[in-house]
C-alpha cells in the first residue's frame, strides 16, 4: 500500500478554474487521518503553494518551481537549487533579443517578470509579480526562469527549447509544464528527485509513493514513483514519454479525489 501522495496542481489536483474542490479537501484530510503523507508537486512558486496548503488544512510537504524548493510541512526551506548566475545572463541575453516573449524568474520569496502586458492586473490575487529589467536581470536566487509567447505559440517555445537544451543542456534542465509555458531549471532538478528525498526523509522508498500529473515537468515524478498516473487532458507529449502509465480522468471531474477514495482509502 502506498504511504505517499505526491500531485501535481494545475490540470491535476485543481479544477480548470484553479480552484481545490471542497470533495478534494475532504479525501486529501481523510488520507492525513489514516496516516498517508501528501505532497503538493508543482511548478508553481512556494508563496502561492503555501496559500493552497492553507486552505486544504492538512500539513503537507510542497515540492515547487519543479523541485528547485521543497519546504517542510512547517513551511521550513530543507532543499534549494539555484541556476547559476552565469547561465542566467546568458539565457536573458538570448531571451531579450525576441520581443515576443516574456521571461518570468521565481527568485526567492519573488516572482518576477519582463514584460507586464502578459498579465490582468485587475484581478490579482495573494501572489502578484514584479516587474524587472531583462537587460539587467538579478541573478542571485533564481530558482526557476520560464518563458512565454505573446500569441501562445507552441511552436516557437518548442524551437526556442531546442536552441536553448543545444547551448545549456549540461548546466539546466528544460521542459515544459503545459504547451505555453517553457520552463528551465539547474541542472538534476526534477519533482522526481525532490519526491525521492522527501521520501528517504519520512523512511520510506519511490515505490511507497503515488504520483499525479499532466505535464512534461512531472515526467521524472511519474516515471520514478511506485505508481504514475496520467491525466486524461495531459498533452500527448507526456502520453508518449510514458505509454505504460495509466491514464484515468478529467481534473474538473475529480478523478485525482476519485481515484484515491477508491484505492488508497481505508473504507470504515
């Protein structure tokens, strides 16, 4: 039986609307009850992932910016892996001369971006962005950089990855945590290393571990874990990469919940 659950967020475990579901809330406090341990796995920056954890009410683990972070169910920083200061120059040089992209940092308890346009501003939530100078971009604490395309151009990112991976493949890791959204991190980053450290920590192994996901970025943490398990929405991409996996449901129809009731679930 698995004694870990590790999910991804958005196109997973959160709605389309990038809400958690009060029947979510319910199952994920029903497995904390009977002893599992979960562990939110997302790209997303800590400060937001934090928010989320909040509302769930359950102590949790927060594997983010694809494993760069992992903070304690006490919100305590244990792992960090930044992108080299040199390689961060380079990268925003390379980003800065297309002016079609935008270029997000997720630098310590930041978020940072080139280009302010990409975003409404009127509905802003507990996380916003700053604004900075690609030409002069900070280089300390940069967990994460990802990229986006003004006419969400998958296409483009997918070049833009190629070129990147051909200059900078053995100093950072690059994927893609939906078709719109190209992502870079150090090198050895991945939501898979990050869930086998956390699992050594609490006494247990890879394949005491359950994982969900939709994205290229959760390839190591499916491919890794006792059990990967595939959202039916996820882009094909990740459907290739792991054709034995199991594909189950739609996240606006709960199947993340759906499936650990079913399975993991102690019935009393």
């Amino acid at each position: 039986m698995y004694q870990i659950v590790a999910s991804d967020l958005d196109g997973t475990l959160l709605t389309s609307e990038h809400q958690i579901t009060t029947y979510t809330k319910q199952i994920l406090t029903q497995l904390h009850q009977q002893g599992k341990s979960f562990i939110f796995a997302t790209g997303r920056h800590h400060v937001d992932v934090a928010a989320m954890r909040e509302q769930v009410g359950i102590p949790a683990f927060m594997i983010t910016s694809n494993g760069a972070r992992v903070h304690d169910s006490e919100n305590t920083l244990i792992f960090q892996q930044n992108i080299a200061a040199d390689t961060i120059q380079s990268i925003m040089k390379i980003l800065a001369a297309d002016k079609t992209l935008q270029a997000n940092l997720y630098r310590n308890d930041d978020w940072l971006v080139s280009r302010e346009d990409f975003y409404d501003t009127s509905n802003e939530a507990h996380f916003s962005y700053k604004v900075f100078d690609i030409n002069n971009p900070p280089v300390d604490g940069v967990a994460k950089i990802f990229i986006k395309h003004e006419q969400k151009n998958h296409d483009k990112l997918a070049l833009l990855e190629t070129q990147l991976n051909a200059k900078f493949s053995d100093k950072v890791h690059i994927t893609f945590s939906s078709p719109n959204c190209l992502e870079i991190m150090d090198k050895g980053v991945s939501k898979g290393h990050a869930l086998q450290a956390i699992a050594k920590m609490k006494g247990y192994e890879l394949k005491d571990c359950i994982a969900f996901g939709d994205g290229m970025n959760d390839f190591e943490m499916l491919s890794m874990a006792g059990k990967g398990l595939i959202m039916e929405t996820a882009h094909h991409k990740v459907k290739e990469a792991l054709p034995n996996l199991e594909v189950i449901g739609r996240c606006d129809d709960e199947a993340v919940a759906n499936y650990l009731a079913k399975h993991l679930l102690v019935q009393k």
